[in-house]
C-alpha cells in the first residue's frame, strides 16, 4: 500500500481511475445515454433521437464514455452499435438512480409495482 493511501482500503492508482469514471458519467446527457443502453444496443442516430439531441454531440459523449471503458461497440453492416460495457456499469447505473431516488422520493420507483398498460 501507498505511503499516501495509508488507511485506505484501496490503492492511489485505483482510486484515481475510479474518480475519472465517476467524472464521466457526472454528466446529465452521458448517464442518460448509460440508461438508454442498459438493456439493448443502440446506435448514434438511435440515441440522437430518444435523447432529442445532435447525433454529433452524442457521439462526442460516447466517445468519451468509450475512452473510460464504459460503453463498448459492435458493427453490424454500415452502423456501429453501442452498448455498456459490463455487469459493473449497468449495476452502477442503476444503483446510483436507485440512490438519488431513495433521497427524493417516498416510496423510490424502482420499488412501486409496475402498472399493467392500459388496453
């Protein structure tokens, strides 16, 4: 352990890593883009158009959040597809809106039942 880490659970290095994450997803459009790419893989036009921005400021952010390892690409035919990363981020993601809502809300959203649809 580091002379200046002394007492902390984990290593400088790690810590540090750890923050630059935490500075990527600390924008509003960036962790809205992890939320929409928590179940299924989307595009940049995709992405563009539920979030109601310019397709190329969504990409900077997916650029950005490709550099931090939190999303990941794969190509299918001419578009290219993103997706989280991991298991980690998605938990990530959810845990810290699960937290803002425990802050905000009564009873959190993530704890109501889900209402049927209506026909």
């Amino acid at each position: 352990m580091h002379a200046d880490m002394q007492g902390s659970p984990w290593a400088s290095d790690v810590v540090t890593l750890a923050v630059e994450v935490l500075r990527v997803l600390a924008d509003p459009t960036r962790l809205q883009i992890a939320g929409l790419l928590l179940d299924e893989e989307k595009s940049v036009s995709d992405l563009a158009a539920e979030l109601d921005r310019p397709g190329p400021g969504v990409s900077q952010h997916l650029a950005k959040m490709r550099m931090a390892r939190l999303v990941t690409t794969r190509r299918q035919g001419t578009s290219v597809l993103y997706r989280v990363e991991n298991d980690h981020v998605r938990q990530l993601v959810i845990d810290t809106i699960g937290h803002v809502e425990h802050l905000l809300e009564e009873i959190p959203a993530h704890h109501r039942p889900l209402r049927a649809a209506s026909s």
